[in-house]
C-alpha cells in the first residue's frame, strides 16, 4: 500500500572555496512548490547554517558538522555533499520524521508529486542521468532508517576513494552507489521525473510528456535568468 509523505528535507549551507548561487528564496520557492503540487500541509524542513531569510513556514535543521570538511575525491572544484548522508542514520526519523523526501534546490515541479512520492518501497532514488552514477542523490524518498550502512559504513578517509575507483561520480551519490549497488527501487523519465540537460536540452527545450519534477542538476540553475528566459513553462513553474 504507498504510504503519504511526512516532510520534503531540503539542504543549504556554506562551502568555503566553492561559490553558491543558493540564497534563501530557492528555499522559498521549493517549499510554495511542494505544497502547490503535493500537500499544503506538508512539512519542509531545510538543513542548513544559513537560515536568514528563509520563510517561518520552512523549518530549520541547524546543519551538522559531520563530514562537512571530506572534499570531493573529483577535486576542491567539486561540491562536496557528504554531510547529506546523515540522512540515512537509523535515528534521522527523530528530525525529519518517519517516511520523508530528501529534495535538491535546482529543480522545478511542474505536476502532481503525489504518484512520485507516494510509493510502498522502504527507499527509492532517482536514476537514469548518467553512465558514471547509479543513482542521483538530487531527490530520494526513505522510511527512516531503512539503508543505515549507507552512514554507518562510511570512512571519511577511505570511502571518497573507494566509489571513485569503483567508477561513481560524485561525493554522496557516488558512495551511495557504492555501498546500495544495483537493484534499488528508481525513479526515471517514465515516473516524470526529469533531467533538464539529457531531457530538455537534447530537445529544444520542450518539456517532455508526463513531465513532473525537473532537476537541473550540474551548470544550469532555475533561478538564472538566461534559463528562464529560454523556457516559458519553467518561468511559469518556478515561482
């Protein structure tokens, strides 16, 4: 039987040396578009250090310091997201309630999240956006606790290295890929679940059918002007 969502998880916060273009109104707008396309009254809660600005209807984890400092093992220029693994500690139900999505700002929801999100699955992940990743960590729905190795087996000194010669892309997705390996439950294209650069930009920009969520995971972000003015749905969309 699928089972509704107790809260949409969200992550923000400062990375020395790495430039973000996330301020407080992509956590904003996420949250107006969560309750727009699943429920008004689901919890959105964001992890971050950075909560000035952001909305009293979003609430906020204070960002952990665990693992906050491993780099990427794709070098300083790129993101490090280990502390997102927090998420798969067995006591994480405790913050984030019992069954949650974990969500990246760059993306768009553009439909009904309920077929997405309301799953009987323990865990399921988005894959299908690359040859080098099993899984992207952008969006992935848990009843909490349900992978704990995924944190409790991760060595912040061995395990950035072990995914990465393994032939994971990545900091947390790679591990995650790593460590879970094949067989997971996913979300794809036919879920509407939507990689903008394989899916909208191999296609002229047309949002593909059945299309409900949008991630613009890598140089692209919703919020730029240049990408909004290209796409009329998505300026429609991100607001």
């Amino acid at each position: 039987m699928s089972r509704p969502v107790d809260a949409v998880v969200t992550w923000k916060w400062t990375t020395p040396g790495y430039r973000s273009t996330f301020g407080p109104e992509t956590v904003n707008t996420l949250a107006r578009m969560v309750r727009r396309h699943y429920r008004p009254d689901v919890r959105v809660l964001c992890v971050t250090d950075e909560p000035e600005g952001i909305d009293a209807s979003v609430e906020i984890v204070p960002a952990w310091n665990d693992f906050a400092t491993v780099p990427s093992p794709h070098g300083a220029h790129q993101p490090s997201c280990y502390r997102r693994l927090r998420a798969f500690d067995p006591a994480i139900g405790a913050v984030f309630g019992e069954r949650f999505v974990s969500m990246d700002l760059d993306c768009v929801i553009v439909g009904d999240m309920t077929p997405v999100w309301e799953r009987d699955e323990d865990f399921v992940i988005w894959s299908d956006t690359g040859p080098k990743t099993l899984y992207n960590g952008s969006m992935f729905l848990m009843t909490a606790g349900a992978r704990p190795h995924v944190w409790t087996d991760f060595d912040p000194d061995s395990s950035p290295m072990r995914s990465k010669s393994a032939g994971f892309w990545g900091s947390d997705q790679g591990w995650i890929s790593y460590r879970l390996g094949p067989g997971e439950a996913t979300w794809t294209l036919a879920d509407g679940v939507v990689s903008y650069t394989n899916h909208v930009m191999t296609s002229n920009g047309r949002l593909p059918d059945g299309a409900r969520v949008v991630f613009l995971h890598g140089r692209h972000d919703p919020w730029s002007p240049i990408v909004q003015q290209r796409h009329g749905w998505l300026r429609e969309a991100y607001a």
